[in-house]
C-alpha cells in the first residue's frame, strides 16, 4: 500500500482532522489521559480512510461528495471518545474483566455518543458510528442489539477497522493476534471484508 492514491490521500485526510478545532480537543485528552486509546483511534481512522479512498469501494460510489467520506474517517478518530469516561483501571486491567466491569466498558459508546450529540459540527453519520460501531450483524452486540439491516455501511466499515487493530495490535492485557484470527472475527461483516482483505494483504507483505 506505500506510496498508492488511498494510502497518500488517508494520511492527508487524517492529519487535516486532527487539527480542526472540534475533533482536536477530544483527542488532545486521548493523548493525554487514555494513550493507548489514542493511538488504536488514530490506526482505526488511518484504515478506514484508506478504505473510503479505495477507488474499488464500489459500495461507496452512491454517495456524492468528498465531505461524507470525511465524516466517516471523522467517526473512526472520535469512535472510542467515551472511554474517557471509563476508569483507567477498568481500560487497563490486565486480566479478565468481571461482569460488571465488562457492563461498565460497554458504556463506552453512549457516553461517547451522549459528548456529541447536541454539537451541530458533527454529522448524523459521526453519532451514528460513535454510538453504533460495537453493534454486530447477528444482533448480539451493544448498545441496542441491531442486526445486519439496522447498520449503516460507515458504521460497519469503522467497525471493521476497529475490530482489525484490537485483534492485531499489542494491548496492555494480551499481546498482538496474527492476520487469520483477525478475519475470522471480521467474517460476520461480508459487506467490507473483500475490500479489506485487500489491504490488510498489501500491508502484511
């Protein structure tokens, strides 16, 4: 992927959101107070970027407009801002999580959606992914237990990505999964997954 049009055009893309004033301070205090969130947003919104570039999206071809393919990458960066409201030691533990703690994580995407709700400066499309993006095809995910019909293809894209980095990437309680296991997780989203296999073999070669 070095060096193609999506890759070049999600770099620029990302990098020009993570100044914008209204995108800047949430994860300013990402950086600062939930590192390691920070940085999985910020791989999550690279991904999902080079997914809305890719000119063999097709799926994407219906929407007119560069400005839905930012707030869509928009999503992605701000997709875990509720974790600011949980604890540290809950994010952190390095272990299993206890039912209740586990409830308490799940928060995380009505807390982040109740930060933004009422600001006018964020699309339907970024609320939507921010509250929706831990919702699963077979209805067994949170926070309303949508199944595949009631989940909009951006939140489905993002959730992808999301899925993706946590499975592959280091975390504090376990270390980083390989390629395989990550698709088999991502199986239930046939929507993005041929596109996706696409670029996660380009960036594993």
């Amino acid at each position: 992927m070095e060096g193609s049009t999506s890759d070049q055009n999600a770099r620029v893309q990302v990098s020009k959101l993570l100044v914008q004033d209204n995108i800047a301070k949430y994860m300013r205090r990402l950086s600062e107070e939930r590192p390691e969130v920070f940085t999985h947003s910020l791989n999550v919104a690279y991904l999902t970027a080079e997914i809305v570039f890719n000119p063999h999206f097709n799926e994407l071809k219906r929407k007119d407009g560069e400005a839905y393919l930012v707030d869509i990458i928009t999503g992605a960066l701000l997709h875990d801002i509720g974790k600011l409201k949980v604890p540290n030691e809950i994010l952190l533990k390095p272990g299993p999580l206890t039912d209740d703690e586990y409830r308490q994580c799940q928060k995380h995407t009505v807390f982040g959606y109740d930060m933004i709700v009422d600001d006018d400066s964020f699309s339907d499309v970024v609320k939507e992914i921010v509250l929706s993006h831990h919702e699963k095809a077979d209805g067994t995910g949170y926070p309303n237990h949508k199944k595949a019909e009631g989940i909009n293809i951006e939140t489905q894209i993002v959730s992808v990505c999301d899925i993706y980095d946590a499975v592959t990437g280091h975390r504090s309680y376990r270390s980083s999964n390989d390629l395989l296991t990550a698709l088999r997780i991502l199986a239930y989203e046939p929507i993005c997954l041929d596109v996706f296999l696409s670029l996660a073999s380009c960036r594993d070669k």
